[in-house]
C-alpha cells in the first residue's frame, strides 16, 4: 500500500490538476467511484492506474474487479496519499489517472449516422457548464460532442465530474477552431443551429428534421454575432413566464431533448 | 452614507444569513443587480430597504430609479458595509432587505387556470438546483410552485442567486408537508406526475393534455416508494445514450417544457 503523501508518484498525479501538466503528459485524473467506473468500463485502454483505499475497495468491489479483469494496474493507497493526489475535497476513495480521450475532429465525426445529432460548445468557461451539457448530450443519445479551442480544458477535474462520466461514453473533439468546425458539418450536410436567447425562430419552429448540430455559446454572452450568421438558423427556447433567461446547461438540454424526441418520432 | 462595519443596522441584515433570523423576522436578503432589480419591479410592497454603494448606483441607475419610484427606502452604503451585510462574495454593489413572498398553499392554488401547470419539490436540499428549477418552471411558464417542508430554505442567499429573479415572477408556497400538497393538488383535479428515473412511463407518453402537476424529489435519491404511489403516474425522461441520468434540474426543466409545449399546441 501508497503511504507516502511526498512520494513522487503522488506528486506526479497531484501535477495533474495543472493544465500545462495535462496538456505535456496527455493524462487527466477521474476522481470518484462513478468516473473510474465509466473510465474503466468504456475505454479501459485509455485508464493507466487505478488508485484507491482500502475502504473503498471493499464498498466498489465491482469497480475494482473490472478494473483487474482489464488488466489494469490498481494501487492500494492510504485516504492521506488519495487525498494528496486528488483535486476535490471527498474524491470517496477512488481514482484514476487516465488518457486523454478526444479525438481530431473528423474522426469524431466520421460514421455519423444519416441523422446525426452533434453538440458543439463554443467559448463555454465554466466548468460544470461545459460538464453538465457533455452529460446531457450524452443522455439525449447525440452522436458527437465537439469542444471549440477557446473553452474550457474539458480534462479539468470539475468539468469531467460534472459529466458523471459521459466523456467516455460519446466521440469528444477538442481544439479545433470555431469556423473548422463549423465547415467541416457543413461539408457533412449537418445543419448548423445556434442556440441563441437573441434567435428569432422559435424551438418549436426549428427544423429538426434532418441531420443538424447546435452550437452553443459562453454561459455569459452567449454567440457572437459572427458565429451565429454562420449557422443556417438561430433559435432561442421560447421563454413563457418571466425568466429573463434558462441557464446555458438548461437550453442546451432542452434544445437536444427537441432534437431527440423529433428524431425518436422519426424513426 | 452608511460606513459603520459595525452598526446594528449591518449586524441586523447580516444575521439574515441564518434560517432561524430569517424565520422569526420574516425577512431575507436579495443580493445582487438582478435580484434587487427583479424584486423591485415584481413585488415593491416585499422590499422594506435597498443598499447600494456610489459606484453600484450609477452602474445601476434604473434599478435605483425603479426603487426611488416605488417609494423604497434607498440608503447609500460604503463597499465594505456592503460586504458585511451579505452573504455572497462579491454581491456587485447592491443587495435589498425583502419581506418573504411565500403564500399559503390555499393561495397559490387559487385561480389556477383550466390547463393549470405546477411544480413540487420535495425533499430538495442543494440550494443551487431548487433555484435553478424555480427559474426553470417560470420560463416554461408554470402557474406556482410548491415547495414542502421537508426541502432547502427558499430563502437561503444560494437559492436565491439561482432563482435569477424568478422568486419574485410566480406564486410560490412553503412549508406544506407532500400528503397536504398531493391533496390539495387532487382536489382541484389537477393530475399527479411524479418526475423519476424510476418511472416506468416515458416522458414523450405522459398524459401532458390537462391541468397536471410535476412533483420532482430528492437530487440523490429521488421520490420515495409512498410519494411515486401517491402520484397518478410516475414518468422518466428517456436516455437515449449511455448517461446514468440527468440531475435534477435538467430532468425538472425538459420535463416542464414538455409541459409548456403541449400547453402551446393546445392553446
């Protein structure tokens, strides 16, 4: 068992709370039971160690046998040395240093299907929004997620909790610059929806119909005018009482829960 | 201008900060532009005293023009007075003393109309997703909202700050227990939906067509067996992809829109 809180192993994987760090070594820590559980299900090839108390062996055996049964190297480690490595508070014993995850932009959206449903976030730099609406495309069964270049690291540890594992359960392609991706689903036939309090068409009135992308904004000021007259439609959630506004996770999933339930009837 | 840290006045305000003072004095504290601002234009006879700082008022001018025009006690406070009296860390200049908004059950269910859509939390304690969820039942346009006894203060600052100013846009009532809620709900023929991913109906089969109200539960563990059963039908946003769930307030928010969608194609 880890007992050294001043090992260098520990402060290598405490490094990674660092973005500089992330980005030279291509590794992120998944922090709690339910991250290491759809890290170590979904892409065990991308999970390295698995570290976790002995408490928390025993309460997420289930984990820790997967884990084994992949082959993948699991540490005993002391509460003290999970805590020394970890970024939040209660990582309740268990976590995970693991391989980045993204992929370039055509490959995340290569083998769209004929109705493809992307989610793409642009300038997003709050980290449990960013987290929130990879989850809740994630739950609306969208295809992609891409990630603009000027957002938050999605590797953060607040982003990837906030996902509750959905970064390894969808393609995610980070880095690319707004108008790449916004060209490359144009050059796939995708739709381009900005998802924009200032739209003039309506949710309802949006055409879901065919193979389409929402682009979202930063949670503050939303799309800049540039990027929403170079999406084929700008729609806003209509607001009925009187909330000036939703939240950016909240329109988001609204907005891919419209897409699905029309692509559910579709089908 | 008040500029005294130490006064009984900032002591009187900062003490709001604790459920038991806000109980007895039945008052709380609305900090921010936007809270002051919504307060102030929704419900000036619940607003007993604004502060703001010199930079705040002429930042925020309208608000103070609005608060002058209501007749509202506006006192000019320095930043650190203001800064003692709240609860938020960077409350931005401004903050109002306002009497609890809160009806009896009786009240916010009176005048309901025909198709009548309502909201129930029960059992909700994390501050930020009960705000979030209020402000999301006011953009889908719901008629009231009920909040039970066993939940979060509804005044508490973070429940507030989440509300966005929606506290002040829709009737909402406290400190009912669910069986008087769930009562008093069926008496005026109003149908019950226990929102849960342990429904077994999906949320695009939902009987979305007459007067129904959503009763969403718990963040960790959702409705208890006795409430889903006291409800008419218990229904589950579909998950189309591999996310576990949604949290509560996206589930609360696509499950009112849904609401507030077959409410417009009715009308």
């Amino acid at each position: 068992m880890l007992t050294n809180t001043r090992s260098d192993r520990v402060k290598a994987v405490r490094a990674l709370s660092r973005r500089s760090v992330r980005s030279r070594t291509g590794e992120f820590l998944a922090e709690g039971p339910q991250a290491v559980r759809e890290a170590v299900a979904f892409r065990p090839a991308h999970v390295r160690d698995v570290y976790v108390t002995p408490e928390a062996a025993e309460r997420h055996a289930a984990i820790v046998e997967a884990a084994r049964a992949a082959e993948l190297w699991v540490h005993e480690v002391s509460p003290e040395v999970l805590a020394a490595m970890c970024d939040t508070e209660s990582p309740q014993g268990i976590a995970a240093v693991c391989r980045v995850v993204d992929v370039p932009l055509e490959e995340a959206l290569a083998g769209l299907p004929a109705d493809a449903l992307v989610c793409v976030l642009t300038h997003v730099r709050d980290p449990g929004n960013a987290g929130t609406v990879i989850r809740g495309a994630d739950a609306a069964g969208a295809d992609a997620v891409i990630v603009s270049d000027a957002s938050v690291d999605i590797y953060n540890s607040k982003v990837v909790r906030s996902t509750v594992g959905s970064l390894w359960h969808l393609p995610v392609s980070t880095g690319s610059t707004v108008p790449e991706i916004l060209d490359a689903l144009r050059a796939r036939g995708i739709t381009l929806l900005a998802a924009d309090g200032a739209g003039t068409t309506l949710l309802h009135d949006a055409d879901l119909g065919g193979p389409h992308a929402w682009v979202m904004g930063n949670e503050a000021w939303g799309l800049p005018q540039e990027v929403r007259d170079a999406c084929d439609d700008v729609v806003r959630v209509p607001i009925h009482g009187h909330a000036e506004s939703l939240n950016l996770a909240m329109a988001a999933t609204v907005c891919l829960y419209a897409s699905a339930e029309a692509r559910r009837t579709r089908r």
